[in-house]
C-alpha cells in the first residue's frame, strides 16, 4: 500500500501542475470576502518558502551526486557518476540512496572481484555522505533556503517520519513549512489583542 502511495505522488504532482490554477480559483470562490487579503498574503508566504524549499533540496541532491561519485570513483566502481546521480536524485525521500544506489554499487565491485574489504569501505562511504546530508545539507541548506530553523527540519522529518512513513519523510518539511507560516500569523493576531498590549 505505501509503495502504490509513493507511486501516486508524481501522478497527483502532475495534476496539481496542470490544474492547480482552476483548483486554487474555486477554492477562493469559497473564503469570505473580508479573509481573502489575510489568506492571500498567507497563501503567497507559503509559495516563497516552498519554493526555497524546492531550491534547496536541488542543492542538496548536486551536492549529494557529487560526494557520492567522487567517493565510488575513488573505489573503482563502474558507472560511478552515474551511480551517484541516482543516490543524490533518490534522496529527495531520505535514506533512499542504500536502496536505489548501495546495491548496485556493490554488484558492480562484487562482479569486478572486489574483496570484502572494498565492499564494506563503499558501505562506510553512502554512510558517511547519509550522516553529512541528514546532519548537516538538509537541516542547514534547506532549513535556511525555506526560512526554517535547522532544528525545525530534524524535528519535522522525525515527527512526520515517525507518524507518516515514507511519505511523512518526503513532506515532513513542506507540511514544517505551512505549519509556521500559520503559527507566525497566529502569533501576529495575539501580538495584536488589546490586553496583550496592555491598552
């Protein structure tokens, strides 16, 4: 069921691509007159940050290409770069890279005649590129990209990882990101209460 899940995304992506625009139109059909400029700026807060968010995560997946094929072309793996492509694209939902990439890079260094030794040094390499993404690239780059917190994106991929699955980990920080842009709107309002001023 979480495969065909996962699955569904691009598809569900694809439409909202194509149609999102009627489908954002009939919804604003539906706020009050008098809300329409509030959730309009909200709306509009959101799209930034989702946007960074999008920009940050391309960042993320180069530098994860990168780090991945230098460190399996130093160890002679066949198509390394190719390999490392795979690993930064697939990471876009986290820890994907020893499922999409680790296997195959060691199939080909197993083929090569690769000894066990090798085998576990390209083991040791996907985990130490996996500690700098989730330690450092995704809570720094992204977090600072989507106006978030670095500790707010940990917390979000745990949070939402944990509740969620597989897809908690891929919207763990777009859903982040849409949870604070309220709570900073909410937090506006109570700044603005009469008794919270003290008038």
């Amino acid at each position: 069921l979480r495969a065909v899940s996962l699955m569904l995304v691009p598809v569900i992506l694809y439409f909202l691509l194509m149609d999102g625009h009627r489908l954002l139109r009939a919804l604003e059909d539906l706020i009050p007159v008098r809300y329409r400029e509030r959730v309009a700026r909200v709306a509009r807060d959101v799209h930034r940050r989702l946007g960074g968010y999008i920009r940050g995560q391309l960042a993320v997946a180069l530098a994860m290409s990168i780090l991945h094929g230098i460190g399996l072309a130093l160890l002679g793996v066949p198509y390394a770069w190719l390999l490392g492509c795979v690993a930064g694209l697939s990471n876009f939902v986290p820890y994907s890279p020893y499922l999409t990439a680790l296997p195959p890079a060691l199939l080909l260094l197993g083929l090569g005649g690769a000894g066990l030794g090798k085998l576990l040094v390209a083991v040791l390499v996907f985990a130490l590129v996996q500690k700098a993404e989730a330690l450092y690239f995704t809570p720094v780059w992204v977090g600072r990209a989507s106006h978030l917190h670095p500790l707010e994106v940990v917390l979000a991929v745990l949070a939402f990882g944990f509740a969620f699955g597989g897809l908690g980990l891929i919207f763990a920080v777009p859903l982040m990101i849409v949870a604070k842009v309220l709570f900073e709107e909410l937090r506006r309002d109570y700044h603005d209460l009469t008794w919270f001023k003290g008038a």
